[in-house]
C-alpha cells in the first residue's frame, strides 16, 4: 500500500500547510505548474516526488520533468500531464494516449478547478486535485489525498487549504 499526495498549479508557493502533507504521505505527484524549482526540491527533501511540467513552467522545469509521465505502482496504471480537459472533452493528444496505454487513473491540473470523475467510456478514474499555490482564480487552494493497495484506490480525501489570500 501506497500513500499518496497529489497536488498541482503551485505557481512557487509552498507552506507548511502542504508539508504536512507531505511529510504524512509515502509519494507527493505534482501535476505541473510548478513555478520556482524550489517548491520541488523542498518536496524532494521528505518524499519520492513525480511530477510534470505545466504551461507556465520555465526551461529549468523543463529539463528536469516531463510533459507526461505514465507509471505502474500496486498494480494501477497512472497517466499525468498537466493540460488533459475532462470525460468527453479530453484534448486529443491526451485521448489517444489513453486509449494507446489504458490508465487506472488519469490526472491533470491546469483548470485550477478540483474534479474526481470516473469516466466509463475509458474505464479510467480522473483526477484534478485544483490548486495549491494562491495564484489564479480559485478561491480555496485545495490538494486530494488517498492510498493506492493492490489495484485499488482507497479512502480517497479533497483536502482545502486556507483561503487564497
């Protein structure tokens, strides 16, 4: 079993909110937007981290992540990019890739919007964990958590954060 934070649009902000987080989690996955390369490397210090870069993602980020990852871990397979769309209006870069490697699970951030959605045309969960940095629109900053045990996702969590201020 495999406990997991996922987070996303950090935008160079980290607290100590979201390191509490981390430091309860045994992975922390970043589904881009990153901003400063400090937020990772903080990350990186407590936990194995994963990540992708996002649109607002410099050439540093760049080098060091990749625009799309897909992994096995407790036999589930994870898809993550950072632009994806959602059920039915995934971008078509996104839509032949999971049709191409069959996903247990696809995540995405850029929309700042928190979603959990199982699609049933792709037989595949999807997840936005919103955002957790204070830029953009949102107005709570939020992050999901959950274990991943032997093919199965379990005690799936939204977590909020403050306010954006």
């Amino acid at each position: 079993m495999k406990k997991i934070l996922l987070l996303s649009d950090t935008h160079s902000f980290i607290d100590d909110q979201i390191l509490k987080y981390v430091k309860a989690a045994d992975e922390v996955w970043h589904a881009g937007d990153i901003g400063n390369l400090e937020v990772t490397d903080i990350i990186k210090k407590h936990k194995p981290l994963r990540a992708v870069f996002g649109n607002i993602d410099d050439k540093d980020a760049r080098a060091e992540f990749q625009e799309d990852i897909v992994f096995e871990l407790e036999r589930m397979r994870v898809f993550i990019t950072h632009i994806g769309g959602y059920p039915g209006k995934y971008k078509p870069r996104v839509r032949e890739i999971i049709a191409s490697k069959k996903p247990s699970i696809f995540i995405c951030g850029h929309s700042h919007i928190l979603k959990v959605q199982f699609d049933e045309k792709h037989n595949v969960l999807h997840l936005n964990p919103g955002a957790a940095g204070k830029h953009g629109f949102h107005k709570v900053r939020t992050m999901l958590r959950f274990e991943l045990d032997k093919g199965n996702i379990k005690n799936l969590e939204i977590i909020e954060l403050a306010k954006r201020s």
